[in-house]
C-alpha cells in the first residue's frame, strides 16, 4: 500500500487482522459508540433517520429506505429537503446562505441514495434527468439570491461564486456516479470547475471546496487534472485535520461522498481516525456538538459517524 494515501475500508491484500489486545478494547469502544449514537438518532430523527441508521448497522432493508425517498420525489424529478444537515457538504450553511433549497435537497438526496446504494434506482433517474434541466448555461448550478442582494451586493455576489462552486462539484459528482447522467452535463460542469480549479481554492483548509474539487475529480472529472487536484485536496485534508479545524467525521463524510478508500496526498492511519472521532462523540451519544440546530440538526452527522465507526473498524 503506498504511504501518501489513506486506506479506510479494509486490510491490503496479504495483511493479517490485527488480534492486539488494544484492538479489541477500540472495538468495544466502537461498539458502545454505535450503540449510543442509534439511541440519540432514534431519539431526535424522524421515521426516515430511523430506517437509515438501522441500514448502516445491517438491521434495514436499503429498499425500503430508497422506497421512502421515492415516495417523496414530485412530478418534475425534484425531492424535497430530507431534513439532514450532511457533514462536510455544508448543507445547513447552504440553506442559511439563501441557496436554492431545491439543489440543496438534490444534493442531500443524492449523497443519502449514494449511502443506500440505490444510484442505479429509478428515482435517482429523475433527480438527475432534472438537474440536467437546471444546469446553468456555464454549467454550474446555483443563483444570487435577490432578496439577499439587494441588501448586500457584494457579499451576496461574493457567498453565490462559493456556493456555486460547492454545488457544482458536489452535485456534478454525484450525478457522474450514477448510470444516468448525459454526458454534457459532466462535460458542462467540468469546464466551470476547471476553470476555477487553483491550489489557492483548497490551501489554507475551506472544506467545502475540497470537497467540491475532490467529489468531481474523484468522480471521473476532467482527468487532466485530477491528479493534481486530488494531490491537493489530499493534503489539505489532512492538514485541517492535524490542526483540529475538521472533525473527523466532517474528513469521513468527503471520503465517502468520493466513493474512495483512498486519497492521494493524505496520510492518516485508521486507528487514530477512528480514536478522534470516538473522542467527538457527546454524552448524549451525538456528534457535532457544536451545531447551532440543536439535536434534530446533529442527527445527520450523527449517522455519518455511525457509517465512519463501521467503516474505520473493517479496516482491522
């Protein structure tokens, strides 16, 4: 296994699980953890919340989760918000920030089918039919909000260009997981991305554009520069993560919504993953303690540490 990349899913051909005693006390650990954190999701989630902690613990159908989510979708492909405020992809600041609510719940929806394993699902078919409809002309997506405009020109202008940057490249690669996207569309966005793409947007740690750049390039996205991009991301990855400005489950929540294992640039051993995010869990047994939407708005992240936890502990 090279050393400039983090594995998380499981051991390198060849490798022996590790039996150590200190192993097993971190299991038991995980154990107790994943325990809490159902109880503080069935405690504070809706019925959906429910169904989609039960399925990262293997006790739910994926089905019947996908099938709720479809239940939901309206005539035109779109979906309503399903209440998650998603760690690492700024969902909650996207909202308060007056983005389009109807391309933030795509991208909750889409991130969450992701988790389901339901992308190949008909009711990811019409999301994504209809975010080929409400593609920008320069293949971004996302607007100026006018009412927030016309009270500050140039902050609206300025939030709107990183919003716009965010949605892009969280949704364009999200869309280019999918068996559905027409070509044009990855193609359209593409060009927007790349041509913003500079180490500058990542250097210094703003998560939501590393997890923008590294979503689409990780995805399949102008392979010209995904290397270099992804080199990038890497490193500052890691870097927010040594200086403590990323939670651990805001760096696993990039990770999966990559679908990648690994990520060229970052080095990051899996227990000392799994330990820092262990240390972020509340008494409560929810994580992002910190968020300002009280216990409903930590339920999403909350469930992403679930999926981080079973996740990390493959990986011994």
């Amino acid at each position: 296994m090279p050393d400039d990349v983090i594995q998380i899913g499981g051991l390198a051909s060849g490798e022996e699980p590790d039996d150590s005693a200190a192993v097993h006390a971190l299991r038991e650990r995980s154990a107790t953890a994943l325990e809490n954190a159902l109880a503080f999701v069935l405690a504070y989630g809706d019925e959906l919340a429910g169904v989609r902690a039960h399925v990262v613990l293997d006790a739910a159908d994926p089905a019947d989760a996908i099938e709720r989510v479809s239940q939901l979708q309206k005539p035109d492909g779109s979906l309503p918000s399903l209440g998650f405020v998603l760690s690492g992809t700024r969902s909650g600041e996207l909202r308060a920030s007056g983005a389009d609510p109807s391309l933030v719940a795509a991208l909750e929806c889409l991130l969450v089918l992701a988790e389901l394993r339901g992308l190949n699902h008909p009711v990811c078919e019409r999301l994504v039919e209809w975010l080929g409809r409400a593609q920008r002309s320069d293949g971004s997506w996302g607007h100026v909000d006018p009412a927030r405009e016309a009270e500050d020109p140039a902050g609206a202008q300025a939030r709107a260009a990183d919003d716009r940057l965010h949605l892009t490249g969280m949704l364009a690669g999200c869309a280019l997981r999918t068996p559905f996207v027409r070509p044009e569309v990855g193609e359209w966005a593409g060009r927007f991305l790349s041509g913003l793409w500079a180490p500058e947007r990542v250097e210094g740690g703003r998560l939501s554009a590393i997890a923008a750049f590294a979503n689409f390039f990780a995805n399949g996205g102008s392979p010209d520069l995904s290397d270099e991009a992804l080199q990038w991301c890497g490193r500052e990855l890691e870097r927010g993560f040594r200086e403590h400005r990323f939670e651990a489950v805001e760096v696993m929540r990039v990770l999966f919504s990559c679908d990648a294992e690994a990520m060229p640039g970052a080095r990051f051993d899996p227990a000392e993953l799994l330990e820092r995010l262990l240390s972020e869990q509340a008494a409560d047994g929810g994580f992002a303690q910190l968020d300002s939407g009280g216990p409903p708005g930590r339920v999403g992240p909350t469930i992403d540490a679930l999926i981080a936890i079973r996740s990390l502990c493959a990986a011994f």
